[in-house]
C-alpha cells in the first residue's frame, strides 16, 4: 500500500507581533528579517527531499494570495489554498484534509506545519518529519511532533507525554496522555522540571482516513466540509459556501482534545516560534554589547538593543533594552519587557483612526 | 539727530543639535515644531512695533536664501543678505554694519539678533530692545543685552556686571565689567551664586559710528569690509571678493573682548536658546507624564520622553526619558541624557557614506 505524502503550511496570522514590519496584508511568515529567506519561503525549503513541491499545500487568506505566489513562485497554483474568511485551525485542518484525500485517497498521509517558525536543525526536523509520516501510515494515530521544552514557556500549550510506543522508528513516539492549554507560571515549571511534557508546536501528521474518523467523531460539521472538498473538483466553491458559518476554533480544541489516539514525539530541532521582537537575539547574530541590527542603522553606546530599519534610517544613541523599527508607515520604539503589550498599541492606533 | 533703528538677524547654524529634524539645508530656526511658526518667524514677528519690516536684514548663508525667503515672504529681497561661505559672527556683523550704514548713515542704530531663539515674554523683550536702542543711540557704547541665569549653564559665556550706568531708561543698563568664555560647571556655579553674571545671549545694539570705531581699533580687515560694503551699491560682490580670506572668529572674541565701552542690561523675558532636544519639555506643552509629543504619535506608558513624527507615525511602548524623532529620512532615538552626543552620532554616519 503506498501512502504519497503531503505537507500542509498553514499560513495565517495577523501580523501583530512583528508590527510595524509584519502587517495584516504581511504576517510574520513574509518577513525576511529572520535569516535572509521568508519563513515560508525557509518552511518549504526545509521540506526538500522529503515532500516533493507538487505534494506541498498552503492553506491561507485570500488576502495572501498574491503575496504566497510572490514568496513561493514554484509552487503549483492550485497547492494554495484560499479560505475566504478565518476560521482558525479546526477549519483550515478538515480542507487540508479534504485537499489531500481528492489527490491521494484515503491512504495518502499529511503532514500540517506551520508557516512563520524556525527550525534550527533542519537535518534533525526532517528524519522526525519523516518518522512521524511512518508512524502514521502504519498506525491509526495522529502523530504529534512535540518540541522538548528548554524553559517555562506560558505562551504554548503542552501534550502531557505518556508510554513509548515501539513501532521501530529512530524517533520513539509515545502516547499523548493529554492536552493542556496554554498554564500560568507556576504550572509551566513544573511542567519543565517534570520532564514529562513537550510543547505542543502545531505540528502533526496523519492518515486521511484516520483524519476522516476523527472529524466524524468530533465534528460533523467539519467531516461534511472534508468530504465535500474531497468530492469537489477544486475546494473554492464548497469553502466560498461552507466557510462562513463555521465556528471560530482551534484544531486541539475542537478535534485534538477529544481524540483517543495520538502519539507524540520529543522533538529537539532547535524550534522557535520567533514569538515577539524582544526574544529575536536568540536566533539572530547580535553584535558585542548584544544588540541585534538590520538595516541601515547606526548605534553609539547602545546595549540589548533591537534596531530594525526597512524605512528610515535609524540613528540610536545611549539606549539600553529597546526595539526601534521603522517602516515607510511607522516607527516602534518599545522597551523591549514590553513588547507582549505591543497589541495594546496597536488597538491604541486603530481607535484613533 | 534720528537715529533710523534696524535689526539684523543673524542666520546661521549648521543643524545639528535637533537632528535630523534640523539638517544643514533646514537648521534650527526654520522648525515650526516649537510653536507652531518657525523661530526665524518668530523673530520677525516679535520686532513688530520695534523696527518696520524694511529695516530687518537677515544675514544668513546663500544655501538658506530660498528657505529664508520662504519663511519671511514679505521681507524685501534686499533684505537678505547671503554669506558666500561661512566665517562666523565677526564678519557678519562687519557686513551688517556697512549694510545698515549705506542706508541709514553713521547715526543709523542696529540690533544683532538671534534666529533660532524663543523669547517667553515678548513685551518684555521689546521693551528692553527700545530701551538699547535709545542707549546706543545717546552713547559711544555697544549696548548688550544680557539674560539674567537661572541655572549654572555651561553652555553660555557669561557677562560680569560691573556698575549701573543711569540713561534715564526704564531698563537699567550697566558697565560690562567682563566677558568670560563658556566655564566649567563649578564655575558657572560661582558665577549663578554671585548674582554679578549674567548670560550672554548674542544679541546687542550700536550706532554705526560706534560699531565702525570698535571694528577699527579691533579687526582692521572687518572696518575695510564694512567700509566696502557701505560705499557699494549691493554687499554681494564685496562679500564675494573679500569672504574666502575672513578668519573664522566671533564678534565677542574679535571685538567685544577688547571693546572698552560695553553696557549690559540684565534681561528676564523668557530668553530660551532651545539647546537640545533633551530641553524642550521646558517650552513646549507636556502630557500629564511629562511627555512633549508633536504629529501622529502613540505613546502607552511612556514619561519623561519626546516624540516628534514628521516622517513615519510614532509608537512608543514603555519607554522613559527617551527622544524619538522621525523623519522621510531618518530615525533618532536617544536617551535624554545623551543628547550632547549627537554630532558624534552625525558623524559616525557621515563617516560611513
């Protein structure tokens, strides 16, 4: 029995946490700021030799439509997949879903991936990619790739990690004893110091038919829309129709939660969800007094400094723990403990307008 | 004996100290952000009732003659007189006293001002003005008109008071005892604490008879500019002859410092030089955290800051005691305290162009 795998990018996002460089009309997964490439762009590109480019989907807004195609020129038109309004994940997982089983059938196997973050060790990301597809082909399981925690992270939710479950891969999975959203503090640590839970990176493989089972179990509503987009020629029609009256809710939520079959592996692939300006020092080359710089910027006796110029030039002189980024629109200056209230702002600015 | 008045605004500056708002094509004096007028505007505009609008002169480098007469529209062309390169003050006012002699002969009376500065209290100004004016028009004197300190700057040479002078003035005018250059700090303190000092502002009065004397016995080669320039029909072509071979010298140092006759008010009509960016929060409006904020600006916990956007819309995050300006250019953010160090920030990026 062959089962072609595919890779699904979900690529949403409202470009708030990298504002003013990301906007809504340019989410984070656009921004080249990290590492030259896109992240998309560096989302497929870590893919090569495991899903070849026919068999990569994105699933996004209509309004990043234009700005896919630009990031992603090779990829096949109708490998885009265009939702005409969000409906967060639940939503975005039943099309892939659907997508994936009018090309494959129900054996065809998909892995969902997320469009804006970093894999610090691609080698190490692709053998557990590829593990994750066979543990999925040959089980009945979806397969989770969990992210080994390395600090007290309360902004991801967590999979509680349960007994190994051999299945001859160099990647051991094991059974996801349970989903936990997003804790305090407190929890986190003793989620870390427990050594029995993994971060949930909204990373998971699965078998069509598994995928199916699991709609119809949880949510009829979503095992219509699958089966409709698999029975459809293309999936524009039945999303255009369906879409709008769907509910607002994550895939874990709505599906992950509920389902009694699914393994989870200790991923160490250097993730980073790239989650605000403040944490971009971790991954990106920072000068002697530990300032990150992009851009036409000039620094004097500045430190722990973020300093991203796309617009005007910037000029820094004696500050300490700030971000500046400027765009043709606007400038940020935060302190970099703030940046978590960077939405504040942004509600700020639209209230004004 | 009339005793014709001008007034002759020196026009200078290089533009640094409020970059990059202020460039060298825009120096200080032509913002508007300290008031809504320009400082060159409100210069002008404060003489009203003192000296009619055809016997104001501008003297100010030839790169800022259109952005002079844009400033000042209905000040005669003549009035602008336009230095072929820069020389400092001394020559400046050479050419100012042989401009105001071929109108208004020996008898003629002018005022050097400042461009660039904010008066709190006009009325007082002009008061004070009148009554320099009548001084040096009833002595051989060069009337100064000192500002009584309020803080031990160091940024100012100082005027030490020696006795009264009875003119028969509202204002009292007294004997210059000294001129002393800028002083240290400890210095400055002594010179505040004495209550014998006070600043020297830039701005002083004279007969031309008594300005030609003072050039004569001080600086032969200004007394042969000025005399060039009385005897010509336009100071253009002098100017260009004779600026290149100028030193570079201050009228304090070429002629004040030597000049035996030298009568100094102590002044109190809201003088401000507006030094730096990190002092506007003495003149312009602040938000009840102490923050000065001019154009599209968001501020969320900000104090103690500044935020100019010309260019760009600012938003500021958490920040305290910061300077953020913006411009189609440029981005500055400073700490307030660093702000002195700006030209090295100017520099580092000359350096690097």
């Amino acid at each position: 029995m062959t089962h072609p795998f595919h890779a699904v990018i979900l690529s949403g996002g409202n470009g708030e946490r990298f504002w003013p460089l990301s906007t809504p009309d340019r989410p984070k997964q656009f921004l080249t700021v990290f590492g030259g490439k896109s992240l998309i762009r560096q989302a497929v590109d870590r893919l090569a030799g495991v899903v070849p480019m026919e068999r990569v989907i994105v699933v996004t807004a209509e309004t990043l439509v234009s700005a896919t195609r630009e990031a992603l020129p090779e990829l096949p038109e109708e490998n885009i997949v265009a939702e005409p309004c969000r409906r967060d994940t639940a939503a975005a997982v039943a099309t892939a879903c659907g997508v994936v089983e009018a090309r494959g059938g129900e054996d065809a196997v998909a892995a969902i991936l997320t469009a804006d973050h970093l894999m610090g060790d691609v080698k190490a990301f692709r053998r557990v990619l590829r593990d994750a597809r066979d543990a999925a082909a040959k089980t009945d399981c979806i397969v989770t790739m969990g992210v080994t925690p390395n600090e007290p992270a309360t902004g991801f939710g967590y999979i509680r990690v349960g007994r190994a479950e051999p299945l001859g891969t160099r990647t051991v999975f094991f059974r996801a004893a349970k989903f936990v959203e997003k804790p305090c503090e407190k929890t986190a640590k003793r989620y870390l110091a427990s050594g029995k839970y993994v971060w949930n990176a909204g990373m998971f493989v699965w078998k069509v038919r598994t995928m199916k089972g699991a709609l119809a179990a949880a949510a009829p509503e979503l095992a219509s829309l699958e089966a409709a987009i698999a029975a459809a020629q293309a999936p524009g029609p039945v999303m255009a129709k369906v879409y709008p009256d769907l509910p607002r809710i994550s895939f874990d939520y709505a599906v992950m939660e509920k389902f009694p079959r699914i393994l989870v592996s200790r991923g160490d692939f250097g993730w980073d969800d790239v989650g605000t300006w403040a944490a971009v020092d971790k991954h990106l080359r920072t000068d002697a007094r530990r300032n990150v710089v992009r851009g036409p910027v000039t620094l004097l006796d500045c430190e722990d400094s973020v300093a991203v110029a796309e617009g005007p030039a910037i000029a820094a002189l004696g500050v300490r723990g700030i971000v500046v980024v400027s765009t043709a629109d606007h400038v940020l200056v935060a302190a970099k403990d703030r940046v978590q209230d960077l939405k504040r702002v942004l509600a700020e600015i639209t209230s004004r307008k």
